[in-house]
C-alpha cells in the first residue's frame, strides 16, 4: 500500500499498525496537504455488501460526533478491493505501549486517562452509539498529553458483514462484557463493563482474567466477578475499588447506566481523593514516532566572519634599512547592508629616523647593551614559540585519543546478561547500557510466561551505541491455533510454523461448512498446549458427506421440505405428477428418487400428486353433482331419460372415493 493514492487523494506513506481486520497507515490528504491517517480494512470486506452498508452508516454516525476525546473521522470511501476509513492522525502512541513502558499506573494518573475516555464514550451513548471494543489499543495518547479513544463502529460493521461466522465472538477477549460472550448483545453497559476492566488494568498492569485461549478467557467473566484493583497491588483507594466494583457487575442492570453515569462517579471519586491534575504522557516508543521519524534538517550555510591577520613588511624603498614595522589587518566590518568596510593598515609601533639605528650600531658600550636587550627579547619569542608547540601537540594528542577510544570502544556497547529477568527489568537494563529495545516473543517449553530468554545479539556482544537489540521474551508453550485465513492451507502451515509446530499430512474428512481442498480440521484440536516443535495433523476438507434421499411419500410439502433441509439439501422446485395411490397435494416422489446419494447441499425436485380423489354423488341432482364435479377439475357426462337437473344421480363412474387425473370425464347415471 505504501506509495498507492487512494481515491484520487490520500497518499499512503507508511504502515503504523496492523490488526486483525485492519491496517492503519499514515497518509497525506493531497487536496487539504494534511497529515491523516487511514484504516484500510481486510480485502474479504470489500465485495460484502452488508459490510459496505453498515461501514457507511457506522462513519457518518461518528463522524456527527463532536467531542475532544474522539478521534475525528474526516472521511470514508472505497477504491477497488480497498475499503478505507480517513481519521485524524494522532501524533504519539497506545494506551497499550504506555502500560508497557511505565508498568501500573498510580491512580491520579488512571483517572487522568479514564476520564477522556468516559466523556467521549458518554457523547457517543447520548447518540445511540455502542464502542464495543473497549481496549488500550484503541485509547491514543498525543504527545500534547491529550487522550482519544478511537475504532467507534467498526465492530459493528464487521459483524453486518457476510463474511464474519455467526459463531465467532466479535471483540477483545480480556474486555468483553459477559453479554457479549453469551449472547452477543451490546449497549452502553458493555462500554462501561470494558472501561471497568481498562481502569483495572491501568491500577495492577494486567487484565483479571487470563487462559489458555481467547474463549477461555471471555466465559470466565460469565462466571467470575472482576476481583477488586486493591486485592492484587498495594496503594489502590477503596474509592477506586467500588468504582470498578460497579462498572463490571455481571449482571447489566447493576453497572452505571451508561458511561455519563461512570464518568460523574469518577468525578465525585477524583474529589473525594482531591486528586492533582495529570498530564498524561505520551510513550517515548510507539509504532506512530517510528513509522514518522524524519531525517535531520541541515544546517542553514552562514557567513563568518574574516579573521584578523598580523604581518610585518618592509617600509617603503627611502626606508629601507629602518627597522621592521608590525602592522594589523582588522576584520572587515558589515554595513548596515550587510557588505564589508575597507580597513586602512595600522601602524602598531612608531617609526625609527635611519640616523638614530644608525647611531646605536656606532656607539661603544651601549652597543652590547642593544644587543643584550634584543637576545631576551628572541628568546621570550622562542619560549613562547615552543610553549604554542608543546600546547598544539598536548591538543592534538588529547583528540587523537578521544576519537580512538569513540571508534574502539567508546563507540560500541556491551550487551548485558539478562536471562531471567522480567521483561521490565530486562529492557531498563538494556537501554542504560545505550541500546534501543525491541520485544520478540519466543515459545519455550520450560521458562514461565514473560520471563527474558536472552538478547539478540547474545549477552556479552559488543553494538554501536544506539542499535536495536531484540529482548527474546518466553511465550511458555505454545498452543494449537485456530484454523485462520478461511482455511487456505498455506497460511494454516505458515501459522503453525510460526508456533514452531510441525504440520503433517492428516488425511481428508467430509465437513458440511468447509469447502473442498481448505483445512477442516487439526489434530490436536485449537486451543491444545503442545511442546515446541511438536507435530499436528492438518486433516483437509473433502466437501460435504453425500445425502441419501429419504422416503418421502405422502407427506405434506412443508414436511417433505424440512425433512430434505435437514438432511442439508435444498428443494430446487416443485412438479406436479399423476400418482393414483397419493392424494393431491400431497408429495408422491422426489427427483433424483428415494435412495440415491446426493452430495450436501445440493438440490433437489419434490414430485407432488395432483391426482382427484372422487367424490360420491349418489342421490344428489345431476345439477349439483355437475357443478361439483367441474370445480374439482373433472368432466360430467349425465346419462338420463329427461333433460333435468333435477333428476337423482343413481350411478357414476370412476366410482367414488378413486383417484383420477384432472380432466377425466366422470359418467353419471339419472333418473327420470
């Protein structure tokens, strides 16, 4: 995407952050020259119609929203596979990259943070809008120390669309509400049970429910109340206990109302506590500063000055014999227009008459004492020379050695040993020695969760200060994954390699929701904890298991249909057929027929009799018997003495209570 222009306007610059339905870029809206950034969703949206629909709604519903803690949405749009949503670029970082930089958060700086939040999510309820996703990676901090909560109507969106399983739980795992694991319904209550878990998090630095997999961790909160902050770290307010308390009650009518609500409770608390003010820092390292960082801007090229210069010359020819004079050239002065003056040559020492030198050279004793004075004052020059000398060199010596040391030793860093330390120490350890942190997670078999494996490069290698030194921190063991990209087997194996596991040809099986030649199945099962390198079958989808067609013979149509969809077929349509031994409207066959194998879901056609059960039309009048035999669709031959619809039918054929086709001439016998 880097360098593509989105509909006509929005350069992408580079990738801030990629999630699992989306990717953020920075951009530049070229028509306003604006710094955006833009979330281009998951291709599998694009041809979704539902999707695309709610995707336009959930926009303009945010974008009617007014409030200095949300994030401003300026516009939406799609362009071929690339559906997009345009929003204000916030210069700084996650509420997540500050937990993990700085670790718990102490309570005046939480309630600094929760209150934006708790505003802007009160504005959005006062609307009708639901968050649904309440988590520290949707809280941005700017580097102003504003904080913005953003992502408001995209989980909605996602779950309009096609392409999203009904069985899948739309959401953040550690913050979902126990109505959104169990039922799947959100409204502001879900908000204010997420901000409850949030402000947990900020007071301990971590979440209150943890597991094996995602849906392990949602239906815990089914059946456990979120403990109290104060239980699990020392120095949490009680205050901020029963705040917590009661926004993640598990039953929804016991929370706040809405996040208004939340918010005047968090306002009473910070007044109960008298808490400072707090601005809220931006994370020093964060996916936006990296993605942004430009090169230095040269130095503007100014003007120096002329240094003075010092010069002896000789006067001119008449005095030429004279002593040396010294003069001085001084620096050129600017005009106010900025160009340089002329300086006339000074004359520093006064001038000598040619007779008075020549009468020092003549005279007897006061000759060597001329002499003696000009000796002294040749050796003061020459000590002072020498001393320059000596000072120059102690100068030069004393650069010489400080560049050596900077390009030998002074330059590089040594990497501290840090195995086993917690990742926090771990980090700290390494950036005092001059080095940048990045984190890597690796699986391991026998180190606990979150414990330091080692460094990249290993402990004891020498980097130039200020590289980047990967902090290989312990997954623990690693487990199966979930069966991801729709079942494409390239992407099921690239996954379970990055888990270190071993894919293996598992066979094939019939699955009615997978189609053939994707990934039904693996064995172990997700969610498995398996060693490191351990081998897992990858069993592939063969399609659907052939049907074999039921007997469906006298049965209603509406039965026959429930029946065939039961079996995972579909009746492709109705025909009606003469069926002496099935009454009309009644289902006298199927095609294909009853005992061979159709593939599910494939379709099938009902065969319906429309076969005339006649009626008895013995001692009525032919004229009754007629009219009733003509609207069931049969045809009437009276056989009488007297033309009369009065006369009593004593005889007919097909007799009664046989089956004929519709149409069949139905012979009545009347007397007189």
């Amino acid at each position: 995407m880097v360098g593509k222009l989105l509909d006509r306007r929005y350069l992408i610059e580079a990738r801030i952050a990629r999630g699992g339905m989306s990717t953020v870029y920075r951009a530049t809206d070229q028509r306003l020259d604006r710094p955006v950034a833009v979330k281009v969703m998951d291709h599998q949206f694009a041809a979704d119609p539902q999707f695309l629909a709610r995707f336009e709604f959930e926009a303009r519903s945010v974008a009617r929203l007014n409030h200095p803690g949300l994030v401003a949405v300026y516009d939406q749009g799609q362009d071929g596979d690339d559906v997009f949503l345009v929003m204000e670029l916030v210069e700084g970082g996650t509420l997540r990259e500050l937990l993990r930089e700085r670790g718990p958060m102490p309570p005046h700086a939480a309630a600094a943070v929760a209150a934006p939040v708790l505003g802007a999510l009160a504005v959005a309820h006062r609307a009708g809008l639901v968050h649904r996703d309440v988590k520290p990676e949707n809280i941005l901090i700017s580097r102003n120390g504003e904080v913005k909560i953003a992502d408001f109507g995209l989980v909605r969106a996602v779950a309009a669309a096609n392409t999203t399983s009904r069985s899948v739980i739309l959401g953040t795992a550690a913050y979902l509400s126990p109505e959104q694991v169990t039922t799947g319904n959100a409204d502001a209550r879900s908000d204010v049970y997420s901000t409850g878990v949030l402000i947990f998090e900020m007071l301990t630095g971590r979440t209150p429910f943890t597991g094996d997999t995602s849906l392990s961790v949602a239906y815990q909160r089914v059946e456990k109340d979120v403990p109290d902050p104060g239980t699990w770290i020392d120095g949490v307010p009680e205050e901020f206990d029963t705040l917590v308390r009661r926004a993640t009650e598990r039953e929804p009518a016991e929370r706040y109302a809405d996040a208004g609500a939340m918010a005047d409770a968090l306002t009473d608390l910070s007044d109960a506590l008298d808490l400072p003010r707090y601005r809220v820092p931006a994370p020093r390292k964060s996916a936006i500063t990296a993605k942004t960082a430009s090169a230095p801007t040269p130095p503007s090229l100014t003007g120096s000055a002329v240094p003075e210069t010092t010069a002896i010359r000789p006067q001119a020819a008449a005095t030429a014999d004279a002593a040396p004079t010294v003069v001085h050239r001084a620096a050129a002065s600017p005009t106010p227009q900025g160009h340089a003056q002329p300086q006339h040559t000074k004359v520093v020492t006064r001038e000598h008459a040619r007779d008075e030198i020549q009468g020092r050279h003549n005279d007897g004793p006061g000759a060597g004492d001329s002499t003696q004075v000009d000796y002294r004052a040749n050796r003061r020059a020459s000590r002072r020379t020498t001393t320059g000398w000596i000072v120059g060199i102690v100068v030069l010596a004393l650069f010489m050695g400080l560049a050596g040391w900077w390009l030998g030793s002074g330059r590089m860093i040594d990497i501290p040993a840090v195995q086993g330390m917690d990742a926090a120490a771990a980090a700290a350890a390494v950036e005092t020695a001059g080095a940048v942190v990045e984190t890597r997670g690796e699986y391991s078999d026998a180190v606990p969760i979150d414990t330091v494996l080692g460094t990249d490069p290993a402990a004891g290698s020498q980097v130039p200060r200020g590289d980047t030194v990967a902090l290989l921190v312990s997954l623990g063991r690693p487990t199966v994954p979930g069966v991801p990209g729709g079942g494409d087997r390239n992407t099921v194996e690239d996954e379970l390699r990055r888990r270190t596991f071993e894919p293996v040809d598992g066979g094939t099986a019939f699955s009615t929701s997978v189609p053939e030649g994707s990934v039904a199945a693996l064995d172990p099962a997700p969610g498995t904890v398996l060693p490191v390198g351990a081998k897992v079958e990858v069993i592939i989808s063969k399609g659907a298991a052939p049907v074999e067609l039921p007997d469906l013979e006298g049965r209603t149509v509406d039965a026959a249909r429930a029946a065939l969809e039961k079996a995972g077929l579909t009746v492709q349509d109705e025909r009606e057929v003469f069926d002496p031994d099935v009454d009309a409207g009644r289902v006298s066959g199927t095609d294909p027929s009853e005992g061979d194998r159709v593939g599910a879901g494939g379709t099938v056609t009902l065969l319906v009799s429309n076969a005339v059960k006649v009626p008895s039309m013995m001692g009525r009048s032919v004229g009754s018997s007629r009219e009733e035999l003509e609207r069931l669709g049969l045809d009437v031959e009276v056989r009488q003495l007297a033309d009369s619809d009065r006369s009593v039918v004593i005889g007919q054929s097909p007799a009664a209570g046989s089956r004929t086709e519709p149409g069949t001439t139905v012979v009545l016998t009347a007397v007189p």
